[in-house]
C-alpha cells in the first residue's frame, strides 16, 4: 500500500509540473513556415510532415521535416495516402462525366445504378448531388459497413440494401463514405471504364500530377505511417480498401497537391484539351444547395471574413489538408505520416491558423506548449492505474466494512454503477460519434486515437470488474 502511495505521488508531481509549464509557456513568434512546422513537430512528435503555401501561383513559403523511415528523408515528392482529399478528385470525375454523357447531377442514383436500394422506401429520392453533398440522408450512424478490404464496388453499393436513412435528403449534412462508393460505380458503368482507370486516363494524367496514384506504385518509397499512443509512434500497415478507393485511398505528394489546387486559383493554368473546365471547378466549390457547407468533395465556409474552401483526409497512420482562399488567390497544403485526434485538432487547426496568418500577415504567434500534452496524459493513465490496483488491493477492508444495513444500499450502488459501465462500454463510441455526427465504435476510436481509447476502456473495465466484485461480496455476506 505504502508503495502505491509513493507512485501515486510521483504521478501527482508530475502531472503538477506539466500542467504548470503547459500554462506559462511563452508565445513564440514565427515569420516562417520551416520554424512553424518545426515547432508542432516536436509539439505533437510527428516523424514526417511536409507544407507549402501558394500565393499566385507560385510557393511563397515550403517546408519539409523528418524521415520516411530510418534512411531515407522525407521530400515534396514523398507520396502519402491523402484520405478523404480523394473525394475531390472523385468529384471531379462524376461533374466532368455529366457534361460529357449529358446526363444531370440531380438525376436520381437508382437510375443510373439499378443495383442501388436502401431499407428505406425514400431511397428513389436520392440522387447524384446528394452524395457529392453528403446530403442524401445516410449516416454511419445507421449503417456499418462489414466488408473485407478487397471488397469491389459493387460488393460496397449492395451491402447498402440493409442501409436506412437517418433523415429526408437535404435535411442535414451527414458525412457519408459509403456515398463516395456508390459515385465511384456509377463512374465505371457511365465510363466503361474501372474506376482506378478513368481517374488516371481521364483526371491525373490529362492533370500532370505524375506522383499521385489510385494504386501504390511498385518502386516508389511511400512514407510509412504512425498512430500516436500518447506521443509514442506505432507503426501501421498500409491502408486498403478497393471498395472505400473513391472515398479515401488516393496517394499523393505535397508538390502534386501543390499543381492539383493551382488549378482551382487560376484556372488558366489548366493544361489545354486535358478535358476539364473552369466551369468543372468552379461548380466543384460553391454550395451543393442554399445555405448548405458542402460542395462537391469540398467544405465551403466564411471565416474571418474571408470565403474558405477546405477539406481534410485522415487514414490510420496519415493526415492531409488542403485550404483555398480563392479571392485571394492563396492556398496551403499540409501533410503527415501521423495522425490521432490531438494533432487534428489541435495541432492540424494551430498549423493552418499559422499558415494563414504567415500567408497575410507575414508572422504569426504560437504557443509551443502542447509538447506537454502527452506527459499530462501519462501521468493521468498512471494515476488511473495505481488508482485501479490500489481499489483492489482494498477489497479485503471492504469486506470488513459492509455491515448488513448497508447492504442493500451497497447493492444498488454497485449495480448502478455495473450499468454505466457497460453502457460505456457498448454504447460509449456511438455518443461520442453523435457529436461529429458520424459513426463510431471502438476500433474506428482505436486508430483515431489509441491512447484515450485504451484509458477510457482501462477505466471502464476497471471499474466494471471492481463493481461485480463488490456486488459478488455484498450478496455473499
């Protein structure tokens, strides 16, 4: 007991400590993007992370760091699998693919695709610029996908049949992946074409972005990607899922991403007869509907005055951002071989927020603090730990303590606190995902964040085992 006592202090001090210096650290003043990455790198320990911004046309500012793996450095021609940026080009696909087959962005999906039926009888009402939108009413809050990652396109649009809406289209964004799925059939049935193919005959190619792929090249050196526990990087395997592809799995290069949203400023800079318009991007950016966030596969916004055009990707292991200021003709391009829910929210915002204000006003304020954020974290999980071991080791007392009046008391309390654990336990990931209005469960957390995640199920556990053990005492005495 003694020695618990001696480790939960050590835990306290320490934990006191972290947080003072979290509260007093200085701003630090940046006047460059090299010493703005540098600084949240250390901050959120990211291995890799590469950033340009664009002004006119050309890189005002460019800043690499870190290495692909033990030898070899990270460059602007590292390619990293983007995520949801992938939706983009998607998007761009399916409006190039309307003015050329004619056929109009608010024609119903089940038209176009036969094999597209939801549980939900509303489902005819769905068309294509509900799921360019996020608008067609589906969540993933009532549908999870069970799919092997080598699961086709098709496989993707029928698993969709026991699918139901969460609302009427039009009624609510509701961020859907499984949408991206269904518009990446319906580009290979218009086309003739797989959808790997048209989007490198039809989108990169005509583009000239020559490092990005729908597939991972054989003889390039793909940047590997961390989870974060904490600050302490864990290897993960390299994404797949050949029905998600449209959704989520491109690979791309900061200097690529660089020419791709080139394109959206100027649009004269489009290479001539590459098949796509300003007319294509244009579209691409302004509100699906009146007073709707989204455009098609990207986040349209006023912030601060200025008109925003955005969109993030997160895979387990990598993150990405593009932000355009199109009046402006400015734009910025993040990406990193690490990702949890600390560096996107926190690290990712402070980042663009620099970026910005490195783009407009020519320095910015940053706080280097946040290096402290994982020591407050592990000393939490430390107290939690002794603080667990400790209420065990105290069972026996317990014991001795319960008199039979307080029994049934004690029985209630107990079984109580049974229920909320296991509500945690079982329902836990879904109302914290009510939040983002998105789906979520406990492997989804795990990679999203694994260190949360495993102290909240520690605690949870915990507390389940030590409250079925006290009932256990209580209806035995």
């Amino acid at each position: 007991m003694k020695g618990l006592k001696a480790i939960r202090w050590f835990f306290l001090i320490i934990l006191a400590v972290a947080l003072i210096l979290f509260l007093i650290q200085p701003q630090v003043k940046v006047d460059n993007l090299n010493q703005l990455l540098e600084i949240q790198q250390k901050n959120y320990v990211i291995p890799a992370i590469a950033g340009i911004i664009i002004k006119n046309g050309e890189c005002m500012q460019q800043s690499v760091l870190g290495m692909v793996d033990n030898q070899t450095p990270f460059t602007l021609d590292t390619p990293i699998y983007i995520g949801s940026l992938t939706k983009s080009f998607t998007a761009l696909a399916i409006v190039k693919l309307s003015r050329e087959y004619s056929f109009s962005l608010d024609t119903p999906v089940a038209e176009l695709l036969p094999e597209f039926k939801l549980a939900s009888k509303e489902y005819h009402s769905i068309t294509v610029r509900h799921l360019l939108a996020h608008a067609s009413g589906l969540s993933d809050r009532t549908f999870r996908e069970k799919l092997l990652p080598d699961a086709s396109l098709l496989d993707g649009v029928l698993a969709l049949q026991v699918a139901k809406l969460l609302e009427p289209p039009e009624t609510k964004l509701n961020y859907f992946n499984m949408g991206y799925t269904v518009l990446g059939l319906i580009i290979e049935r218009i086309s003739g074409l797989p959808y790997q193919e048209y989007l490198q005959k039809e989108i990169l190619t005509p583009l000239k972005l020559k490092n990005t792929y729908v597939e991972a090249p054989g003889g390039e050196t793909i940047a590997t990607g961390y989870l974060s526990f904490f600050g302490l990087p864990l290897k993960t395997s390299k994404p797949r899922s050949n029905y998600a592809l449209p959704a989520g799995y491109l690979l791309s290069t900061a200097n690529d991403l660089f020419i791709y949203v080139n394109y959206y400023l100027n649009p004269l800079s489009l290479p001539k007869q590459c098949g796509i318009t300003a007319e294509d991007l244009e579209v691409m950016q302004k509100p699906a509907f009146p007073n709707w966030p989204y455009g098609f596969g990207w986040i349209t916004e006023q912030i601060n005055g200025k008109s925003v055009v955005y969109h993030g990707g997160s895979l387990p292991g990598y993150q990405s951002q593009l932000v355009l200021w199109p009046d402006e003709k400015t734009a910025f391009v993040l990406l990193t071989n690490s990702g949890n829910i600390l560096q996107s929210l926190w690290g990712r915002r402070d980042i663009i927020k620099g970026a910005e204000e490195l783009a407009f006003n020519s320095q910015t304020t940053i706080k280097p603090r946040e290096r402290f954020i994982y020591l407050i974290f592990w000393s939490l999980l430390g107290l939690i730990i002794v603080h667990l071991a400790n209420s065990f080791a105290l069972l026996e007392k317990y014991k001795e303590k319960i008199t039979k009046p307080k029994l049934r008391q004690e029985q209630i309390k107990q079984v109580a606190l049974i229920i909320i654990c296991l509500l945690i336990i079982f329902k836990g990931p879904q109302a914290v995902g009510l939040l983002e209005n998105r789906g979520l469960y406990w492997s989804l957390a795990y990679t999203v964040e694994p260190g949360i995640t495993v102290t909240i199920l520690l605690l949870s556990v915990g507390k389940l085992l030590l409250s079925l053990s006290k009932l256990f005492i209580t209806i035995r005495n």
